[in-house]
C-alpha cells in the first residue's frame, strides 16, 4: 500500500465521520458560503502578481515536519503583500497537519485566491470548502477515475468554485481533460518514490490544451525555473515548501520575488 493510498483510505473515513457531525445543510449556513468565489484565473493572469501559488504547509508525509511555528495569518497575509497570486492552504490533519480552520483563518486575513489543499474524494468536501472560504479546488487524477472527476467538477461548479486538476504523467492527463476544469496542474513529485522534477512540466506542456491554465507544481526553488516554465506556457507556479522551510516564509517569499522580479528587467 503506498502513502497515497493510505491516505485515501483514511479520507474515506474522516469524511463519513464529518457527514455525520455537520450536514451539508448545515455547511450552506456557514459563514463563507454564500460568498462569490474570486477568478482564479484573473488573479492569476493579472500582470501585477507573480503567478506563484504560495502555499502554507506545516508538514508533508516525505519530508515530516516543515515548520510548525508559523501562524496561518502571519504567513498568508507575507505571501499576499508579497505578490502571490493565490494561496494553497493545506487542510488534511493526519498526514500534513493541516486544519480546516487554517482555511477559514487565511480567508479571514486576505482578499486573493485560495486554494483547498487537501484529497477530494467525495462531493461533501466540495460543500465543505465552499464553506470555508475556499475559491478554488484541487482534484488529483491519481487518486480518482473520469467520472469521479467530471461529479465533483460539476458540483465545484454549480457553487461558483474554480477547478484545479493535478496530472503527474500523460495517461492521468489524457483520462482526466474535462472541460469544467480551469486550470490543470502538473506535479513534479514522483508519487511512487518521493523524487521531484522539473522535466515533468516542459514534457507534459505541449500536452495540455492550451484552453486550460498550466500549473506546474513542485520543484520551483528558484526564480529562474519561473522564467523557464513561463516560456513554455505555464501561467502559475504553486510553491510551499521552498518558503516553508525558513524560520520565516514572509522574508523567504519577499526575497525570492525581488529577484524575480530583477531577472525580469
């Protein structure tokens, strides 16, 4: 069984716990719910941002803990002024230490994109991020079949939420394109052996077609790659641990755009 897998297994279980303590009914109630999700896509074309996804992430199954000193506001509210163009905040507790009040708190203290980080398996969670002030989803091809993609981008849907569907190969991508998708994410991580590579992105590029925003995830640790991966059509670049794992992601961010932006001129 691979970690992925556990962790499926896991999320299968958590989220028939949560059915049970909150209903949908009562998720539509919540605070954030009837909000109007903001434009991924606009955030992340908009000339005065980055592109950089910022993500705040305490822990992952590969590296353990990352920084587990941060407050979800000190680091979302560092990464926003700094220029990202969204937010990912993680949401799963077992595997990454993550809660889902973190994504109530980053919506609390910024007005750009956020993104739930977290496994969708079942329509519930999509009500659930709604709720919690969540404007975009992520649905990893790994872990889900066509169908189980095309349900829950249609339930993203009809709730006004962007969709971001991760791919780590060509077959996922093939099997997954759905055209209710915004933005398809490539992931550099090899799930089967924890190796990341930035080759993953330049070879799926040309691949994804080119109505879909391009993601490429993971393995950006420097502005260059930035450079790189825009020249070959990628719009975003989600970033987490590379800011994670300084004392503090708020300088970590701040320098890692100025020379961004250097380059750039």
């Amino acid at each position: 069984m691979t970690i992925l897998d556990k962790i499926v297994a896991h999320k299968k279980k958590e989220v028939e716990k949560a059915k049970k303590f909150t209903s949908v009914k009562m998720l539509e109630s919540a605070e954030f719910f009837n909000r109007q999700p903001l434009s991924f896509k606009e955030f992340l074309l908009d000339a005065n941002r980055t592109g950089i996804i910022a993500e705040f992430k305490r822990k992952s199954p590969s590296k353990g803990v990352i920084n587990d000193k941060v407050t979800v506001k000190q680091v979302t509210n560092a990464y926003a002024e700094a220029g990202a163009s969204a937010l990912s905040v993680l949401t799963d507790r077992r595997f990454f230490m993550g809660r889902k009040t973190d994504l109530a708190q980053a919506r609390r203290a910024n007005n750009i994109p956020i993104l739930r980080k977290d496994f969708m398996i079942d329509e519930y969670q999509v009500f659930e991020a709604k709720a919690l002030g969540a404007d975009i989803i992520l649905l990893i091809a790994a872990i889900l079949t066509s169908e189980q993609i095309d349900q829950l981008a249609t339930r993203a849907k009809s709730l006004g939420l962007n969709v971001l569907l991760e791919v780590h190969n060509l077959e996922e991508l093939q099997r997954s394109i759905n055209p209710k998708l915004d933005a398809i994410g490539v992931n550099n991580r090899n799930l089967a052996d924890f190796t990341v590579s930035v080759d993953t992105s330049y070879q799926l590029a040309e691949h994804i077609p080119a109505k879909f925003m391009k993601i490429s995830e993971s393995a950006i640790s420097n502005p260059q790659t930035i450079r790189e991966l825009k020249k070959a059509g990628f719009n975003g670049f989600l970033i987490g641990e590379n800011f994670m794992k300084q004392e503090d992601p708020g300088v970590a961010i701040r320098e890692f755009v100025k020379e961004l932006q250097v380059n750039q001129t």
